[in-house]
C-alpha cells in the first residue's frame, strides 16, 4: 500500500471522545497553552490545537512521520521525555496553562500527585481534565492493570475523584460519562462534599458500583465535536 494511502487511513480513524472534550475547553481561550501528562502513542496529545502543547511522559512513542502528519503539533508542540513528578518539580513559577490532561500512571497515589500539581500551574479560570475515572469492572478499577488483560485498565484514578470530591471544598469535580470517564476540575465552591463512609485506602470496587454517581459527581456529557490538530 503506497505511504499516501496509508497516512489517509490513520487519519480517517474515529477520535476518542476525550479529543473533542479536550478541544471545546482549549477554544475558550484566544491562545490556548496546553499540557498533556502521560501521552502513549499521541492518541489525544497530536490531535488537539493550541497556541503552546507540551507533552510530558518518561516514553517518547510519537514516531517523528506522525508529527509531520499535524502540523499544530508540529509548529506547536513540545515532548519532553520524564517523569511527571520531575517535570512538575522543574516548572518555572508562574508557567501557567489553561487546559491541563492527565492520563499518566493510574494508581490513586500517582494521580491524586499528578492531579494536585496540574491544579498549581493551571490558571484560576482554566481546567483539569483527567482520563480514566469511571471503570467498567472490578478488575479494570483496581490496582493491578494485569488483572484486566492490559485493556481497560482504569486503575484506582477514581478513588482521586471521590477524595477530592470529599475533602476539598475549594473545587468542583465531577466525571463526564463517556470513554471510561473523563474527570472535570476547575476551582469553586464544593456544593455537596460526598462522604465516602471510611478511609479512601479503604474502598474497593463494590463501593464505587452501589455508589457511583454520587462518589462520581457522574453526569452525560454535553455534544463536543472531535478534532484533528
């Protein structure tokens, strides 16, 4: 198959829908800065626009043709190959974004530290989404991603949303129902901080499925066009 039609072919595959949700929040803004934790293969990271895209994961698996084929990521985009906790730690003061994803290691610990240092450098009206926050199974929302057969595999992220949706009163958190669950943060007032009934360390999968659109803040949601970058 000659190269031309195989580059057609990838770019003709449907988006996930954190893509379009990604962008709607990106286009509120004249020259969105965007940051993306834990790219994989650029899935999300090559298809978005924006004024600045930095991508930050310990793995660079973008192979270079990829990036030809996007000229935003191309013109705009930035790989930097580490670790979030040392990214973080090497950030300027005042590097701010508007739009911050996160979609790194999928322990509860990893992505509540993930999560609290994406809210540090996004700017007070901007947004923290976060992929992965609502499981289908017990063996894809617990701790070990060899338990789901490598896919699906949401890991403890949601035991995050329910600790923030408990204990921080300075922000409103809720999950988009679509693609395994996309988590939205922004900086508010909590109307009803959610009572998980025990240590966070302490709730499994049965919890989360008798309650889950309250430990979630679970809402459908509103129609986002995908995008290509």
């Amino acid at each position: 198959m000659p190269f031309v039609d195989i580059l057609r072919k990838v770019l003709d595959r449907p988006l996930p829908p954190r893509v379009g949700l990604i962008q709607t929040e990106l286009d509120r803004y004249r020259k969105p800065r965007y940051l993306e934790i834990g790219v994989n293969v650029g899935v999300v990271f090559l298809h978005v626009r924006a004024a600045r895209k930095v991508a930050v994961d310990p793995v660079n698996r973008i192979p270079r043709w990829k990036r030809l084929a996007h000229p935003n990521t191309l013109l705009r985009g930035e790989f930097v190959q580490t670790t979030s906790d040392a990214y973080f730690e090497a950030l300027e003061p005042g590097d701010e974004f508007d739009v911050v994803f996160v979609d790194g290691l999928h322990t509860h610990e990893q992505s509540l530290r993930d999560v609290e240092q994406a809210l540090g450098c996004v700017h007070r009206e901007g947004v923290v989404l976060v992929h992965d926050c609502n499981p289908t199974s017990a063996a894809a929302g617990g701790p070990d991603p060899d338990a789901s057969g490598g896919r699906g595999w949401c890991g403890e992220v949601w035991k995050t949303i329910v600790k923030l949706r408990a204990e921080r009163e300075d922000l409103e958190v809720e999950v988009l129902d679509t693609d395994y669950g996309v988590g939205v943060i922004r900086r508010g007032r909590n109307p009803a901080p959610t009572d998980p009934g025990k240590p966070i360390a302490e709730l499994d999968y049965s919890d989360l499925e008798r309650r889950r659109t309250e430990f979630l803040g679970l809402r459908a949601p509103r129609r986002s066009a995908a995008t290509r970058g």
